[in-house]
C-alpha cells in the first residue's frame, strides 16, 4: 500500500513534468510561428516587426510583474533591485525585437536554430562582462552548434539577406543571456514573476477587443482585421511562453532537469516550425540539426558533471549534517507514514490530503518531540539522534522540514519533501541536490 500511495506521487510527478514540457513547446512553437504568420501577410517591412512586437511587449508589460515573494521590499533593496529590472525589462525588449525583425528576413526555424546558441551565448557574456571563465564545454560545444546551425540555415556568406537574418538573431540572444542573467540576481533575492490583478488582465483584453471592434467599422478595416487577430494572438502566447519558461518550468524542475528538456524543446520547436512554415527537412537540415543537437548534449552534461561535482561518497555536501554520513535504520517503524508537518511561521498552512485508510500514519513536528538540554556540543549530537529517532518511526516520511530531508537521506528513509512558506526546501533540492 505504502508503494502503490509513493507510485501515485511519481506517477504526478512525472505527468507535472510532461505537462510543463508540452505547454512550454506548444506556446514557444505557437508565439513564433504565428509572428512569422503576421510578418508574411504585412510584409516583411520595419514596420510590421515594431507593430507584432509592440503587441507582445504590451501585452507582457499588462499582465506580468516582477514582485518580491514576501509582497514587501525595503527601501534599501528597491534601489539596489532597480537596475536588474531595468536590464531586464530592455533586454527582453530587445530581444523581442531582434526576434521578431530576424524571422521578417528569413525562416523562423532559422532564427530559432541560430537561438539554440542561447546557452552559451549567455555563458560568453559572463565570461567578458563578469570575467567567469567559461567551462570546457563551452569551449567545446560553441563550435560545433554554430556549425550545425549553419549547416541548418544555409551558408551566410552567399545570401546578404539571409546574413542579416541570423545576426539579428544573434543579437536577441546577446539580449536573453543579459535578461537571464539579470533575472538570475532578482531570483537569488526572492523576486518573482507573477501574473498581474485580474482587472489589469481584463482591461488589457477588453482593449484589444474595442480596438478590433472599431477596427471593423471602419473603410477597409475587414482586410486588416486578420493581422490584428494574428497581433494579438501571438501576443498572448508570447505572455503565456514567457511566464512559464521563466516563472513556472525552472521553479517547478531542477536546474539539470530544465537544461536537459530546454534542449528537446529548442530541437522540437525548430522541427514544427520548419514542418509549418513549408520549409523541406532534408539530409542536410537533419544532418545540421543532429550536430546542434550534440553540441547542446555537450555542453549540458559538461554543466551537470560541474553541478554533481561536489558529490562526496554519493551525497552531496552543502549542509553541515553531511558530516554525520549515511546512517543504518537502528529503530524499526511504527507507521506507515510519518508526517513530519511544521507548525511554526514558515508552515504554508496546507490541507492534508486524503490518505486512505489502510496506511497507518502519524502527523507531528518535532518540535513537539523536546531534546533534553545538555552542554553545547552533547546537545547537538542529542538532537541529530533524536531527530532520527522521531523520523524512523514511518516507514516513509513526508516533511516540509529541511533537516527532515537531510535526516531522511542520510538514514536511507524514503520520503516526499514539501516546501515551507520562501521555499528554502525547494530551493535546496533543487540546487543542491541536482535531482
């Protein structure tokens, strides 16, 4: 019962994962490919590039903000926070637009294979504005990539056009590797991405609405009504691709597992705007794809190796209690689950769940398990015990605790972490533990 209650959570986990995957392809596939629409139909002009942008960037300013996850900020961190969202907010506008004039010039799947230098485009940046020292597999993959995307693309040197088209491309991802960074800062200090009030949403939308109401009344209004449709379309795809690569999958998965399934959604997206746009997927195209492919598999395993690098003795160590080491059960349990759920300020004050009936469980905090006081350093070796004495009496555990995860690996237990109320646990799992 206790497997069948573990596989259900699994089964979740994988069908979040599965979920944040397809929505994240669909809506970046959907936001280009109807930008490309737009493009073809006004024609590739300056023009129609500020009009479809304008649209997107409008419509991320009104239903978008970047918030502290606490809901207040000192003053002190309001003016320090300033200038990262300042990068922020031109460097996505820049990269909008680079996007958007770089896909009027040649094939979105183009523009989109040379964005699948991102990555280490962004790795470069950091290497000549904040002098890190790129890895080894930048060094490695960069040229590879840019080869396969070459090869994708066609060869920049015999078409003016098609030179043009890949570096504005380029230059959104200059732009992206300076907007990630700089939302990188802002989530290091608690800031998030949130859709904005309800009103603000509906008045944004019922805005386009008259403006497409007013259009139609107007002489010739029928024949432009189509691109402010295809606009305004794109526009809300590009909110929903945006939030949710930025605010959703890389706080839902961990930094290894959003690296890897970048890499399939990048390849994904390339593939279904080359078969929508009519474009032909021949040897080369695949064969150039393939090698772009690789050389992202490069680079990501390299930044894997690096964030597992630290591993000692097949746990990795960024909490003192590691020190301990792994430990044998010496208590056998008494319940099915124990439910380790804090009561304290940090509690997010969540329902239980439904647990049926034929698990035994218990729900306490070890707070209410007291440690008898003793000098300093024997109170400490008391209270990891008795820590582990409170958590081997479930066969599994559930905790929102951190040290009730670390406790729990270190004892072999298996357990489900929940987060508290600033996400310290989630944060630790996900960038500690590379899972």
């Amino acid at each position: 019962m206790v497997l069948r209650f573990f596989k259900m959570i699994l089964i979740n986990q994988c069908v979040l994962i599965s979920t944040a995957f397809s929505l994240w392809t669909i809506t970046s596939f959907l936001c280009h490919h109807i930008a490309k629409e737009f493009l073809i139909q006004s024609g590739p002009t300056l023009t129609g590039v500020c009009i479809i942008s304008f649209c997107q960037l409008l419509f991320c300013v009104s239903c978008l903000e970047i918030t502290a996850e606490d809901n207040h900020e000192s003053i002190h961190q309001k003016g320090n926070l300033k200038h990262f969202k300042l990068i922020c907010g031109v460097s996505h506008v820049v990269a909008t637009l680079s996007t958007n004039y770089s896909m009027s010039l040649i094939r979105a799947s183009s523009t989109f294979a040379i964005k699948m230098l991102e990555p280490v485009t962004s790795a470069l940046v950091q290497w000549v504005v904040f002098a890190v020292t790129p890895s080894v597999s930048t060094v490695l993959s960069l040229p590879i990539i840019v080869t396969g995307a070459v090869i994708f693309t066609g060869n920049p040197f015999q078409d003016a056009i098609l030179s043009r088209g890949l570096i504005w491309a380029l230059v959104s991802n200059l732009a992206l590797a300076f907007r990630n960074i700089a939302m990188k800062k802002l989530f290091d200090v608690k800031m998030q991405i949130v859709p904005r009030s309800v009103q603000s949403i509906l008045s944004v939308n019922a805005v386009a609405l008259v403006g497409l109401v007013i259009l139609a009344k107007t002489p010739n209004g029928l024949d432009v009504a189509p691109l402010y449709i295809l606009s305004l379309i794109s526009a809300i795809f590009h909110v929903l691709y945006s939030y949710l690569s930025v605010a959703l999958v890389l706080k839902t998965l961990s930094v290894v597992t959003h690296a890897l399934l970048n890499i399939f959604k990048r390849v994904c997206v390339v593939v279904l705007l080359c078969i929508a746009g009519k474009g032909v997927l021949n040897i080369e195209n695949i064969s150039g794809l393939l090698l772009s492919f690789i050389g992202l598999i490069i680079y990501t395993l390299q930044k894997t190796q690096l964030h597992m690098s630290t591993i000692i003795g097949g746990v990795r160590e960024p909490d003192m209690a590691f020190e301990i080491g792994s430990v044998e059960r010496f208590v056998s349990p008494t319940f099915d689950i124990l439910w380790m759920r804090r009561s304290d300020d940090e509690s997010t004050k969540y329902q239980m769940p439904y647990i049926p009936h034929q698990l035994s469980y218990h729900v306490a905090d070890w707070l209410s398990w007291p440690t008898p006081k003793s000098p300093a350093m024997e109170y400490a070796f008391h209270i990891a015990t008795n820590g582990m004495l409170f958590l081997q009496r479930g066969r599994v555990v559930i905790t929102d605790r951190l040290h009730g995860h670390i406790l729990s690996t270190l004892l072999g237990i298996p357990h489900v972490i929940l987060d508290n109320n600033y996400h310290k646990v989630s944060s630790y799992h996900l960038n500690s533990a590379g899972l």
